[in-house]
C-alpha cells in the first residue's frame, strides 16, 4: 500500500491518542490516513491505566481483543501516601467499571495501533513526518520521510495533503513545538522518573494482586505496577533539584536508596531481584497556550502533560482522541461549524487537563509537612494557571461545596484547601467498607458529594448534558457524536 498523496484526515503519531482518534473516525466512514515514525511494537513507559479505558475501548469496538490478550487486570490502588495507608477500589463510590489493566505499552499500543487498521485506517510505519505547509494559520500538507523499511524504500520522501490534521505526535509536538512555538513548562512540576523492571516481588503486600501500588517519600513518590509477565514495573518520581543534589551517588544509588525510603516499597522488592537497566526521563508537565486551531486538533502529549501520580497520560490522550473525532463527524454531517467543533475541544480537553491539574497539586498538598520541599515545591504558582481558569476547573469539578465568593481574595489557596478536604475526606470513607455502608444522614450525603467529585475526575467528562460546554456533549450511543442540548 503506497502513502496516498491526499487524506480527508492525517493523523501525526500512532500511540494512543493517534490511533483511537484514527479508529473513531475510519468506523465513522471518514478517509484517515496514519503517519507513525517508529515501527511497532515499541517501548513506552505508562503501565497503568484509568477505568475511563474501558469505555474507551467500548468504543473502539476492540473490547474483546484487550480481555483475550491477558493483561493484568486493575481493580484499585494502594497507597502510603505521608502518614496514612488507603487502598482504593474503583467504582466503591461512583462509576461502573470496576476495573481496568496494568499493560506492557509496547504491546498495548501495538494492539490499538493493529485494530486501527482492521478499522480501515491507512496506517504506514517508519514514516517520519519533517514538516508541515501552511495556508494562513491552516495546515494543509505534510513532507514525509520514509526511515525504516516496509513502506517503500528507505530514503524516500513525499508529501501529503490534507482537509484536516490530528497532531499525535507526542512530546515531540509538531505543531506546539516548531510552528505555535506555544507550549510552557510549570514551574513547579520539573521532576525526573527513573525506573527499572524486577521480578519476585511480593505482587500481594497491597492486599489484592493487580493494584499499583504508590509509596511517598520525602522527596518525591514511588510507583509499583505489576504486569502480566511477572515483571513489575517500579519507578521513582523526585522534583529535579533533589535529584541534582544527590548526583555525586549515581542513578542506581539514588534510585535503590528511594525505594528503602518507602516502607511499602521495601515489602515489596525484599526478596526481589532488578532485572533491567534503568531508565530514566525528564517528567516535566507541560501544556501548549492553545490546544486547537483551523484544521488542526493536538491530542494527547502533543497539546500537555502531567506528572504521572495520578496515571492521567492515556486517559487523557484517548479523552481527547475522542473529542477530536466526535467533533469532526458532527462537523461533516452538517450539525456544526468547524469553529464550534475547535472551540468545543478547546475547551473540554482544557478542562479535562486543568481538573487533573487542580486534583494533582490538592493531591500533593495532603498530609504534607510544611518543612518538606516537595509539599512546598508541588504548590500550583501563579504563573502555571491563571485564576480564571482555575476557578473554572474547579467549579466545573467539584459538585456541593460552598459559592467561590467565600474564598474572598484567596481562591488558590481555598481551592486547594477545599481539594484537600475532600480527598482526605474521600480517603477515609474508602477505608472501611463497613462503615461505608453504615452511613448516615451527612455523612451519607458528604460521601455521595465525593463520589460525584471523584467520578468527575476518573470519568469521561462532557458525555452528558450537564457538562455541556456551548450547549454541546459528547454523546456516544447509538453513534459517536456532538450532540446539542
């Protein structure tokens, strides 16, 4: 199959958000041509998926093939997190998926990658795509080399052209690094991961095999995430000044000294053996001032990223696949203007960021002594999100708390204290089923306000009417579509 000289839609990036929006789209009727520069299976870090994939890969139509594959199946989290122990269960307060998967991404996103093109998505790997053509603020064509063989001689080059481009490009960011030249770094969240894969764990010391498990430490916080191999994947996360002072012990020692930091760690790797290198990268979240524009969609870690605590990365990436694409169908259909299908995904995948955003660093500010840097250090600054937005975030987030107009002139520090109140309380119904299931009167009525906070965050915000943004929302059923109110 030769790389057509045109495409109805040119997707950048086959990972997860690349190939879902292809996928929703090729199912959909609609021409998608797909340009990934490596060739898969390949390596990439973010193990742990959100419930959200579930419906995700509803979606996709791809639900059996991810059940047969055999991943590791998800039900929770377990954490030592300062001086409390929760373990979390999804769907205990909101939500009806139960579950989810630990997953090998080399062979996750091989998976998605391979239905795309069950899917009719015209897909050609070892494609690199060098630049972009553009007419006015609109990208028309694509100049392609070919790198690796299979599609065509290596060495050969070409250009495409394009009614409308899908940039999944990934933290290399075409479009936000080269052209925009849009994306900011926050201030506060520059940590570095470093990670390796080791067997014989202790897969129990959670409670229940399958839950990733997470330790803090003062400095930053560990990952544990047991994969359907017998391997689990364990990394440390350290702001990157605290990793810079202790440079002169070298990466292995900082690392192993990390995970005898955390008790929980510790349990889980005493009789284990390291069995990889170790491999690190700079985690320093990001987002681009703008996420859309005439004929383009930035999906996934081409428009922002996130600290990896909350294993928001291919949730968001897949979320805004899915916006991408319902906002295109309803577009071609007629329903809506190409200027409401950006604005609306403007705004939801801005959303969807900025309620991760907010949960994170209210996350972070828990049960955190003020003498140590890392709680100081995760604090949201003035320069990392305006207040407007971050009013916006919140109001959108949290359901039954008190008018913003109490906070009178402090809203940053109210909305963390209002975000730290309600995890912890949150937290702490989770930790006995018991006396979950005994509760009463407000405490039944503030548990029920917590499971529509939380169920705001794991879930698929803007699929029902009441996160409806410009009278628009995702609807999914019979058909993926923007539906209006």
């Amino acid at each position: 199959m030769e790389i057509p000289s045109h495409s109805k839609i040119l997707v950048v990036g086959g990972g997860p958000g690349g190939a879902t929006a292809a996928t929703l789209l090729a199912r959909a009727g609609i021409e998608v041509t797909l340009l990934e520069a490596s060739r898969f299976p390949r390596y990439h870090i973010g193990e742990s998926l959100l419930p959200t994939m579930i419906d995700v890969i509803n979606l996709l139509g791809m639900r059996e093939k991810m059940e047969a594959f055999g991943f590791q199946r998800k039900h929770g989290a377990y954490l030592e997190w300062g001086r409390d122990t929760w373990s979390l269960n999804f769907g205990e307060l909101a939500g009806d998926t139960t579950y989810s998967f630990q997953v090998t991404r080399a062979e996750f996103d091989h998976l998605l990658l391979e239905h795309a093109k069950s899917q009719g998505v015209k897909v050609f790997e070892g494609v690199e795509v060098r630049s972009l053509e553009f007419e006015g603020e609109r990208p028309v064509s694509a100049s392609y080399l070919v790198n690796q063989s299979g599609n065509g001689s290596a060495g050969q080059t070409g250009t495409i052209t394009f009614d409308y481009l899908i940039d999944a490009s990934g933290r290399n960011g075409i479009m936000a690094n080269r052209y925009l030249r849009n994306r900011r770094y926050h201030q506060v969240f520059k940590n570095i991961a470093f990670w390796g894969y080791w067997k014989n764990t202790d897969r129990l010391a959670t409670g229940r095999e399958g839950d990733i498990a997470v330790g803090s430490i003062p400095n930053g916080w560990i990952w544990a995430i047991p994969l359907h191999d017998d391997t689990m994947s364990i990394g440390v996360v350290m702001h990157k000044d605290a990793v810079a002072a202790k440079r002169s012990l070298g990466l292995e020692e900082i690392y192993q000294q990390a995970l005898r930091e955390s008790p929980l760690i510790a349990r889980i790797v005493q009789e284990a053996e390291l069995v990889s290198d170790l491999k690190t990268e700079t985690d320093y979240s990001y987002t681009a001032e703008k996420f859309s524009g005439p004929g383009y969609f930035m999906v996934g870690d081409a428009a922002c990223f996130l600290d990896p605590l909350l294993s928001s990365g291919v949730h968001l990436a897949t979320f805004s696949a899915m916006l991408a694409a319902a906002g295109l169908i309803t577009m071609f259909e007629g329903e809506i203007s190409e200027e409401q299908a950006v604005s609306f995904f403007e705004k939801a995948y801005r959303q969807a960021y900025l309620r991760f955003l907010v949960f994170l660093s209210a996350f972070y500010d828990i049960n955190r002594g003020k003498e140590s840097y890392f709680w100081e250090a995760q604090r949201l600054t003035q320069e990392d999100v305006d207040e407007s937005n971050l009013k916006m975030a919140f109001l959108n987030l949290v359901t039954g708390v008190r008018d913003l107009r109490d906070a009178q002139s402090n809203t940053r520090h109210f909305i963390l204290k209002e975000m730290s109140e309600r995890i912890s309380e949150n937290l702490n119904f989770r930790k006995d089923k018991q006396a979950l299931a005994s509760l009463q009167g407000d405490d039944l009525k503030a548990a029920r306000e917590n499971a529509r906070f939380f169920s705001s965050v794991e879930g698929l915000f803007a699929l029902n009417q009441e996160d409806a943004i410009d009278g628009l929302y995702v609807q999914t059923k019979p058909r993926l579509k923007l539906a209006q109110i």
